[in-house]
C-alpha cells in the first residue's frame, strides 16, 4: 500500500518507522509522473512490508518542505532511502530503472518483516521448554516414609521403666533389674525342650501384628 504524504511529521514518522523507503516526488501536471504511476503501484504492492519497507508519494506542490530536504528539481524523482539516508536517485520515468532499485533496496532489507512472529515453544534457562505441561518435574515424588516402630518401641521401654521403678522402694536398683532395661539380658523360663529366654513386657505394634 503506498503512502501518501500529507505533512513533514508524517513523512519523519514514515522514515522511523521503516528500514526501506521508496519516495516518488510528482506533481499533479506532470505528465511523465502520470506515465510510471502504475509501475510504482504495482512495486508498492508487491513488496511494502509493515514497519520494514514502504513506498511513498510526495507531491513536490503541497510537500515543498519535504522536496527542498532532499533537493529535488526534477519530477518524477525517486529516492531510495535505507534507516533515514538516500542510498539511492532515480530521475525521469524509467520503469527499468526504478524495477531495479527497488529489487535492490528489498534484498538489504533482508528476509521477513519487523515484528515478524516466530513459532516454536521456545527455551527457559535451563533447558525447560516453554508451553504447555513444560516445567512439570519429570519424576514423581515419592512420599516420605516414617519408621514408628523404634520410636514406639523406646517410648515403651521409657514409660514401662518410669511406672516400674516408680512404686518400688528402691527405684534405682529396681531400674537396673527391670525388664524394660535393654541392657539386662531377658531372664530364661522353662520349657518342654528345656530353658529359653523370657518375652520382654511391651506393645504390640501395627508392624509387629502385621509381621506374626
């Protein structure tokens, strides 16, 4: 789509804009500038890119400014202009010429177009992909397992070795000869094979049950 110019602020805003500008200085009584307009048109629509490479008009009678900037005294003029400078003059209504320019101004422009859009789930630091489900831990965590049988088990032997010295009258010596005491070996009772060592008092735990 070509521009048509209709201030200087429009036409600094234009060049900010765009890496590629291709300006067609004309006036309205020329005939040369009527006889390559459609050529102009078509190069506009075949290659303006948003943002990247525009096609301008500027008429030389309403846009004095703007034709003074550039020193332009002959219509039709064509100026290539890349990031705000001229690399580039056409004068006069050559076709050929103004095909091979614009060809030209279009490869320094490069494939693609400003704020082209880029596809693809991307990368975070890393190495995580960005997107759906990523950054989802790739292994399952495993609960935590709590071993509760020696904890009941000393808690047993610290209580049974607390109630039985407490109502004896020695409870020292009566600590020492207790069976919650784990350093005294179990006493042996008697039985059909002959003497075995004594079960200790205690609980039965979920665990113990589990394993009879």
């Amino acid at each position: 789509m070509t521009i048509s110019i209709g201030s200087s602020a429009q036409w600094r805003q234009t060049l900010s804009s765009h890496a590629i500008v291709i300006v067609d200085f004309y006036a309205d009584w020329c005939g040369p500038c009527k006889m390559i307009a459609p050529a102009f048109e078509s190069l506009s629509t075949k290659h303006s890119k948003p943002n990247k490479i525009a096609f301008c008009k500027v008429n030389v009678d309403t846009q004095r400014d703007v034709a003074q900037q550039y020193g332009v005294r002959a219509m039709p003029t064509f100026l290539v202009l890349r990031n705000g400078s001229v690399i580039e003059t056409i004068q006069g209504a050559n076709p050929p010429a103004l095909t091979a320019a614009v060809e030209k101004a279009v490869k320094l422009a490069g494939p693609g177009g400003a704020g082209a859009t880029f596809s693809g789930t991307g990368q975070r630091l890393g190495g995580s992909g960005i997107g759906p489900g990523a950054g989802r831990a790739s292994a399952v965590r495993r609960p935590m397992k709590w071993a509760l049988k020696p904890v009941l088990e000393a808690v047993i032997a610290f209580f049974g070795l607390y109630f039985w010295s407490l109502f004896s009258l020695d409870p020292y010596k009566s600590a020492e000869n207790s069976p919650f005491n784990k350093t005294n070996p179990p006493p042996r009772v008697q039985s059909g094979t002959g003497t075995r060592p004594a079960a200790r008092p205690g609980f039965k735990t979920l665990a113990d049950l589990g394993s009879s």
